[in-house]
C-alpha cells in the first residue's frame, strides 16, 4: 500500500526532475529523498525514475504510477478544502427539520437569509411531526430542527439541547357567519357546545383537553382529521370549530373567522433542536438567523401579526402541526 506522504514526494519529484530540488522544496535531505523513492520503487516492483546525468524523469511506470498518484492527492486536497468548509460553516450540506406550520412562515424567511449569508451549503429540508424530527436527530439524519410542543410534548432525550424561539398561541378558526365572530376575544367557556375537529387520536394527551379542561368542561371531538386543509375544509363546510396556530394565521383562507381566546388560549413553545455535542457551524448560524426571526415576527402590541385575518390558502403536508 502507497503511503500518501510518499505519492506527494513522487509527485515533486516528477515536477521537479531533481532529487536535490525535491529535497530543498520538502525540507528532506537529498540522501532521504533518495532512500524513500528506492523504497517506493521496491514496493511498485520497479524502476519509477531513469537516472541522468543531470536530474531524473519518469519511467513508463512511473508515469502510471504518478498518474493515479496525482488523483489521490487532488482528492484529498479537495476533501481537505470541503471540511475546513464544514467546520467554518461556509460549505458542505446543512439536514434542516421542521414541523409543518413552520414551513409556513418562520423557517421559509429564515432560509433566505440563510442562502444570503451562507451561499456555499446546500440546505436539504426534512418535514415531519416534533417528536420523529427529534428521533431523526438523534440518529444523525438531520443537523437542526424546528419542533413544538404541540399538541402532545416533546420528548427530546439526552442527545438534544432545545433553544427557545417563540411562544405561538393557537387561535379558534370559526365558520362563515357563527355567533361568535362579532366578537375580537372569545372565551373559550362559549365554545362549550362546539363540535370540534382535533387531529390526536383518542386517549392522548392535548393542549385542547388542557385548556378546556382549565375552563370547566370537555370538548367534544366530533370529527378527527390530522391535516390543517382538512380541519379548515370542515370548518368552513360548518361542521365544527378547530384550534390554529398562530404562525399559520397569514396562510388561512379567507372566509374563515380567527379569534383568541384570551385567558384560557392554549400556547405552544416552539424550538429549534441541535445536537448537544459537536452541532455544525452552519447550524449554529441557522439557529441565530432563527432567534432573530422569531424576535421580529411578532407586532408591538405582542400579538402575532394580522392573527385576527387571514388570506391564501394553507399548505399543511400531512404533518397536522
């Protein structure tokens, strides 16, 4: 097996056509370079350099030899170039997780200025439910993740450490011309009687049970549909009531009515999830791009912007956060 240091004096060697000259540019004595090239020769099985009377050149083998001697060394000049880029941040591929409302305002605005700052590291976007983008973490499938607590918890382990975002407080989407929609803030006390569409299945935990629970009474689940287009479809079909995220109150369609629920609303903490030992530099500059945006994302007055509106439509995945 050729030893990389031996392929790069073989490789001076050829450049230079001297073995003195070879011996000054790698700060070897000429007696060294020579005991080294007779050591390669006896284990390429032969002569890699004719002898001349003044310098040397390569042997038909030794321009085979070379040859394949100078795509090791390029390779690992330019495997060299791409870690330094991963450690500083400034290359490789960044495995970025996230939930589904995420995708939806906060992560897409982050990832611009990501690209803008970090232009050499492909992004590669993984969607998926908190808890699985927390598991793919702890694999090594992913880099950074964005996850909530809703609607159930986190279960993030020893290997993750979460860094706080944002406090998103989910809101009641209301048919077309409900009772309720007059009104700026409803308590949530009102919605007693409401069908509601939830997407856990039975028997789990939920910020919705929660927070009613908090005001005095249980929902009744009337229909279960784990995508945000299905729940708002079956709102505004008038079938029921659903609780929405704040994040995703500007992707709404507009015949939908949106209202906090004032001191019984439930708040779910978003975070983005790194792993504890060694994350990548390009992650630790997502995650400040990320703490900046979630600072900026909310109005003066504290409330989510235009969280009493909404517009467009609403591009859920599947992921029903």
């Amino acid at each position: 097996m050729f030893e990389t240091d031996d392929l790069r004096l073989l490789d001076v060697v050829a450049r230079t056509g001297s073995f003195t000259a070879a011996a000054d540019e790698l700060s070897y004595t000429q007696s060294a370079v020579s005991r080294r090239i007779a050591a390669l020769e006896r284990e390429a099985k032969g002569p890699l350099f004719e002898r001349l009377a003044r310098g040397v050149r390569l042997t038909p083998a030794g321009t085979v030899l070379h040859r394949h001697a100078r795509d090791v060394l390029e390779r690992l000049d330019h495997a060299a170039l791409e870690l330094a880029a991963v450690h500083d941040g400034s290359g490789g591929r960044l495995r970025v997780g996230a939930f589904a409302t995420a995708n939806a305002v906060l992560l897409p605005e982050t990832l611009r200025e990501f690209r803008q700052a970090c232009p050499g590291v492909e992004v590669a976007l993984v969607e998926g439910f908190s808890n699985r983008l927390l598991e793919r973490l702890h694999e090594g499938s992913i880099d950074i993740a964005v996850v909530s607590d809703y609607p159930s918890g986190l279960v993030p382990g020893a290997e993750a450490e979460l860094v706080p975002l944002l406090t998103d407080e989910l809101l009641v989407a209301l048919p077309p011309g409900h009772r309720l929609a007059h009104r700026q803030v409803i308590d949530l006390r009102d919605l007693r009687d409401e069908n509601w569409i939830e997407g856990a299945p039975p028997g789990h935990p939920t910020m919705l049970a929660q927070s009613c629970a908090r005001a005095g009474f249980t929902p009744r689940i009337g229909i279960r549909i784990g995508e945000w287009t299905g729940k708002l479809g079956y709102v505004a079909a008038g079938l029921g009531v659903t609780l929405l995220p704040s994040m995703a109150a500007r992707a709404v369609r507009g015949d939908l009515a949106l209202r906090p629920l004032g001191a019984y609303a439930p708040r779910r903490q978003v975070y983005a999830a790194l792993p504890r030992t060694a994350p990548l530099a390009a992650a630790a500059t997502l995650l400040r791009l990320l703490r900046r945006a979630a600072r900026e994302w909310h109005a003066p007055d504290g409330r989510p912007e235009d969280a009493h509106t909404s517009g467009g439509s609403i591009d859920a995945s599947g992921t029903g956060q």
